[in-house]
C-alpha cells in the first residue's frame, strides 16, 4: 500500500487530501471519499485504505480546510467516537460552525479541482471515478453524482443527512442527472434521514437514467457505518461495503453487467 498526504492548493489556502493505493498493478481507477460532520480523521483513513486495498486509488479531502486544519472528533475513556450530544458546548458550537459554513456548492467546487489533480496523476486511471459520502459526505455525494454525471458512474451515500429539502436545488433532485448507479445505505432509526426522507429520495431516483439501490438497516442508528463509534453496526456496514464494491466494480472498474434498480432492506 502506498500513502501520501497531498496539500492542493485552493483560494490562497490548501486543501489536505489523504491518498492510498495498491502498490503494483496501477493505475486504478479513482474514488473520492466525502468526510462526515467530524471530519478529517484516522478511522476515515482507514476506510479509504479499505477501499484502496481492493485496486483503487481512494482520495480523502479534508473539506474544513477553509478554516484552518482543525480537528473535531472526540473519543470516550472506551476509545470510541463520541456522538455530538456528549461532546462539550464549546465544541459543538465549533462544529456546527464548520459544518454550516461549508456549502454543497463549496463542496462541489472543491471537487472539481480534485478531478483535475486526479488528472495529473499518473497512478490513475483515466475513465469513471466512484464517490463515497457518511452523514453530511453522503449528501455531497448525490451533489457531485449529479453534477459531474459524465464522471462519477458509482456513489455509494451512507447514513446521509440533510438529503432531501423543498428547494430547486436540493441533493436528491440533483442526484437525478446522475448516470451509472447510487446506493443510499439508511439507518432505521435515523433523526437526521427519517423514513419519509428515505423513501422521497427513493421516489425522486425511480425513472431516472441513475440506477439506484436504497437499503434500510434495521435498528441501525445514525453513524452506524463508522467503525470507531458506540452506535458501529458490523453487520450493517458489511452489506454496505458487498453492495459498493460490487457496484464499484460494474461502473469503474469495468467488470460486469449493470444491476437493475432494487430497493431493499436487511
């Protein structure tokens, strides 16, 4: 595995981006991994590196860069991430502050450079990218899905928050200029994507030229696929990541058949 931290340049700032990816047989084909409200953090290295281990080339932005390198996840005396509601005042007003300052559009913008630099790069392969967003990183994915539809072809949105809203541009109405195929894995018990939301993005992707998969985990909570948080569920994230690689492998890496539009739930 090789692993470089990357400083992109950005507006008189720079942008920190973790890259992982196989030793040999490159290139790979690419895939952006979107942060959740936490942030830049090992336990999201870990999950790129999880993907960069099966043949790609996993980027992780730290998409907070405009306010400095800062850092705001929290563990208990368990070593495990802490839910916002435990953390102090201070640090949730911080948080909030970062996460309200930091716009879909923003995002988006972001992301276009980071396809330009991905460009540049000789260990990866031109062609279709996959993008992977947790919480408010699975909405940025249905962002960008839509907006860079002739590149992204596999977006996987996970525990999604915020993804669906009565303005034109809402998440999951741009998700509909998609193309390739979106998987949403949901939390049953999830205050920030409640069932209704679940099911309008569901409805806004039927008949679209995207094919989506929409999974719902019982008893899963909020957060449930971050491997270093109190609410983990094993089970439920593994059947995230079968559903991702497979459709990872149709849509970027050029193996396989498309799947059919299925809506599930485990």
């Amino acid at each position: 595995m090789i692993e470089q931290t990357v400083d992109l340049p950005r507006s008189g700032k720079s942008m920190e981006i973790f890259v992982a990816h196989p030793d040999e047989g490159g290139p790979f084909p690419p895939v952006i991994m979107y942060m959740d409200m936490w942030g830049m953090r090992e336990v999201l290295r870990d999950l790129a590196r999880r993907v960069a281990t099966v043949g790609y080339c996993c980027v992780l932005p730290d998409f907070y860069y405009r306010g400095g390198r800062v850092r705001y996840a929290e563990q208990d005396d368990a070593r495990l991430g802490k839910s916002f509601d435990d953390v102090a005042p201070g640090r949730q007003s911080a948080l909030r502050s970062a996460m309200d300052g930091l716009s879909d559009a923003m995002v988006v913008e972001d992301t276009e450079a980071l396809l330009q630099y991905l460009d540049g790069c000789d260990w990866v392969r031109p062609g279709p990218i996959g993008a992977i967003g947790y919480c408010m990183g699975g909405r940025h994915a249905l962002c960008v899905s839509g907006k860079f539809s002739e590149r992204v072809r596999a977006t996987a949105c996970i525990h999604g928050a915020y993804l669906a809203n009565g303005n034109a541009d809402s998440p999951h109405l741009i998700a509909r200029r998609a193309r390739g195929e979106i998987y949403l894995g949901h939390a049953e018990n999830d205050r920030y994507a409640a069932a209704d939301v679940a099911a309008t993005v569901s409805a806004a992707l039927e008949g679209c030229a995207v094919r989506a998969r929409s999974v719902v985990h019982k008893q899963a909570q909020h957060a449930y696929a971050i491997p270093d948080r109190d609410v983990f569920d094993k089970h439920a994230a593994n059947r995230d990541w079968e559903h991702i690689f497979a459709m990872l492998r149709r849509q970027v890496a050029g193996q396989g058949p498309v799947a059919a539009a299925v809506s599930t739930q485990t």
